[in-house]
C-alpha cells in the first residue's frame, strides 16, 4: 500500500512553479484587497486548502472572506460585500460573475485563478454565526492549529481518492465529503492508511466528535438520519457530514474496503470511460427497464439551485407516475452547462387499459352509495370492499408525461414543479426514450456519468 501512495503523492502534488504562481496571485490580491478594505475599516481572511497546504495540483482557487461587523444589517452586507469585491477584481484587472450561495457573492477569474470573495460577519464563536460563512474563519483556526505538516500529504490522499470516486464536494450535486471534512478525518486517523483501514467497517450512524464537546443527549438520535456523524470542533450543535448521501457513505466504505483488498493507482483515478449503445442496450435488457428523460435547457441559475430544484421535481414527476400506477425502478437528474436532464428508470412503462379501483368498505352505507352513484354498473363487491374496474386515461409513460409537462409555467409551478425547472420546460422540452434516449450518449460527460449510473 506505501508504494502505492507514494507513487499518488508524486501525482497529486503541487510542483515548485505552481507553488510560485499561487504565491504571486495571493499576494496580488492581498495587496489589492488591503487597499479596498483598509479605508472601510474592514478585515479580511484568506481560506482555502492552500493556505494549509493541502490542495491538489491543478487546482487554482482562492477563497477570501471579508469580515463585516455584526452591527450592519444583512442588507448593507450583501450589497457591500459586492461592491467591495468588484472593486478588488477590477484592480487586479480580472472579470467577474455574482455567484449565490446563502448570500450573493463575486466569483472573480484572476491570471487562471478562480477566486470568490464572500462577505461574511466577524462574529465571536461558531455558535453565534449569523449566516453559513461565518464559520469559516473558525475552521481555518481550528485546522491550522491541530493539522500537523507531516498530515499535508494525508489530506491530499483522501482528497484525491473521493474525487476519484465521484465523492468529493458537500454540494447539492455532489453530496459528498467536503474539504473540511476531509481534513478532520486525517486529524482523527493521523494518515490515510489508518483511515480506509478504519472506514471499511463504518456503519451508518458512525459518530466521531474530535473535541469530545457535543453536548446533545443522544447526538445518534438527533442526527438519526446522517450515514456519518463529524460534530464540529467549532460548533458542538454542528455535523460536517450533514451532506453526505447515503448513496455516497456507502460508496466510500466501499471503496475503503476494496483499496485495503487490493491497492492500487486506479482508486485515485476517475473513471472517464462512456457507455457505448450495445452496453446500454445489454443492460437495460437485463435489468428489464426502460429508459426516458426529459430534457430542457438548462435554467441560468447556480448549481447548487438548479440540482435542488432538479431532484426535487423528479421526486414530483416520481409522484405523478405512482399516483398513475406506473412502477419506477429508478431515477437521477444530470445537467451540463447547455442541457439539463431528469432521468426515469421504468419498471412499467405501458399499462393494461382498465384499471381496479379499490372503494369503502361495504358496511359503510354513506360511502357506498357515493361509489355506487358515481361507477353505476362498474361497481361490484370484492371482499369487505366495493371495486370498480375502469378505463385508465394514461396507458404510456411518454403521454402522461407529456400532459402534466405541456401545461403553462404558472400552472406547473402550482403543481409542484419548481420555478427555474418549470421556466425553462415551459419554453421547450422533449421526451426520449428507446432510440431517442439513446442518442443521448453522443454527449461525452453524459455518457460518462451513464456508464457509472448503470
């Protein structure tokens, strides 16, 4: 296993002119920065793996986080918190765009660097934040105190290994371990060897708490639905896994286990490899599934909203087929920057034409004449139950689908499909399935992540 992570680290690690190009856009932008905020009376803080060390090579990010008081209202923040960051991009003579997270912030490109400038509160402890990223100064602390240089390396280990397998990122797409995440596992386990020989055997609920201060009575209870349980060292109310899927805990356990088994490079690589159509026919004949997606112009939002308003209209779309008695197997959404896709994974796909519906009890004389006097004839007893065997108005997915999708944006909004998804279908969409869906795979990423879904 040594030789293995060695021959990694050699990959994985920033050379001596990344070093040097880094350190001359940080000073660049401190310089900048000082000279914007300094009049204000403003600090600031620079965050990021660098600072400690453990970023991956090619990686050119640079996070810097301006301290207001927690005196200006939530307003003021906001909107001087992105004037403050365009005038330290125009400075540096870069572009910018306003990106969201739970405030607006400038996402800025400076000589190939991506750096975001975020306003947040310079607040007391973690446990008196005022919104999300005002905790950040508080783990930076934490993490240059208690992470030792030889554990550098460690982190980046872990980093590359959940990038590999698709579980680095505590966003809303990604669900996965966060880089804070990551570096408290390797202040817990000390090396990355200790940790995947420690985490092929987590069970979900696995709880750790660094600083032993989480004062929740049954803290297992309380998270009762988090696969993996890290209290915040800054913050004892706080899990830093609160994002990890379930889907993703298990991958990384698994993952954890098959390294230990077997070492080798190819943990540390992501697989770029498409699914080619007579795959894709040969597993979905196998599964015994059929394949649609809706596909749409992707909304001009920022990821974190457009994934969560993806997976939240499936789980509409998922109701909607239920509530028709189609069976899903499955479903997923995918999206690039052009496209974005809900992907259903049928069971059943095309249905009988009448369909059984199951009426109140026959001792319930109110009900039953309700029933009689709307199904006539249709009606008969089966059981304790009244029944009626209808014409079913939805025998194909694809028709369904196309009803409830076609309507008008309002309306899809007041059914449930969110405001940006609804948009953007409102304007146009279409449906693939069989040799549509399979044309599907001409885009790349794509087929990428259908060779993995599959």
């Amino acid at each position: 296993m040594d030789n293995v992570l060695n021959k990694v680290l050699k990959k994985i690690t920033p050379s001596n002119r990344e070093r040097e190009e880094l350190s001359g856009v940080l000073k660049r932008l401190v310089d900048a920065a000082e000279s914007v905020i300094k009049p204000m009376g403003l600090q600031k803080t620079i965050a990021g793996s660098f600072i400690r060390d453990t970023w991956l090579t090619d990686k050119k990010e640079i996070d810097l986080f301006i301290m207001f008081p927690v005196s200006y209202p939530r307003g003021d923040l906001e909107k001087l918190g992105l004037e403050t960051g365009k005038r330290i991009v125009k400075k540096l003579k870069g572009e910018y765009e306003i990106a969201y997270a739970e405030h607006p912030y400038v996402r800025g490109k400076v000589s190939g660097f991506s750096v975001d400038i975020v306003p947040c509160y310079k607040v007391k402890s973690a446990s008196k934040i005022i919104s999300a990223v005002d905790r950040t100064p508080f783990h930076n602390r934490y993490i240059a105190e208690h992470l030792k240089p030889e554990m550098a390396k460690e982190v980046r280990l872990i980093k590359q290994f959940c990038k590999a397998i698709d579980v680095y990122g505590s966003d809303i797409r990604t669900l996965g371990f966060s880089g804070y995440l990551c570096e408290l596992l390797i202040i817990k386990h000390r090396t990355f060897k200790k940790l995947v020989l420690s985490a092929r055997n987590w069970k979900f609920g696995k709880f750790m708490d660094l600083e032993g201060h989480c004062y929740i009575r049954k803290p297992k209870s309380f998270f009762r639905n988090h696969p993996l349980i890290v209290i915040d060292p800054t913050d004892p109310k706080r899990n830093v896994a609160a994002a990890l899927s379930d889907e993703n805990f298990v991958k990384f356990v698994k993952s954890c286990e098959n390294f230990v088994k077997k070492p080798s490079e190819r943990f540390f690589r992501r697989d770029m490899r498409t699914i080619k159509i007579h795959e894709l026919r040969r597993r979905l004949k196998a599964r015994g599934t059929r394949m649609f997606a809706i596909r749409f112009g992707r909304p001009k939002v920022v990821d974190d909203i457009l994934w969560s308003q993806m997976r939240k209209t499936s789980s509409r779309l998922v109701n909607l087929l239920k509530d028709n008695d189609f069976e899903i197997f499955d479903t997923s959404v995918w999206s690039d920057e052009k496209d974005s896709y809900l992907l259903l994974e049928m069971k059943s796909w095309f249905l009988p034409k009448i369909r059984r519906l199951r009426g109140p009890p026959v001792h319930s004389k109110k009900h039953s004449k309700q029933f009689i006097d709307k199904y006539g004839g249709k009606a008969k007893v089966e059981g304790k139950n009244w029944v009626a065997e209808i014409e079913r108005k939805y025998r194909k997915v694809e028709i369904l689908l196309e009803d409830f999708l076609k309507r008008s944006d309002k309306l899809l909004r007041m059914d449930g499909v969110r405001s940006h998804i609804a948009k953007s279908i409102g304007k146009d969409f279409e449906i693939l399935s069989g040799r549509g869906f399979e044309r599907t795979i001409k885009n790349r990423d794509l087929a990428i992540f259908l060779r993995k879904y599959f």
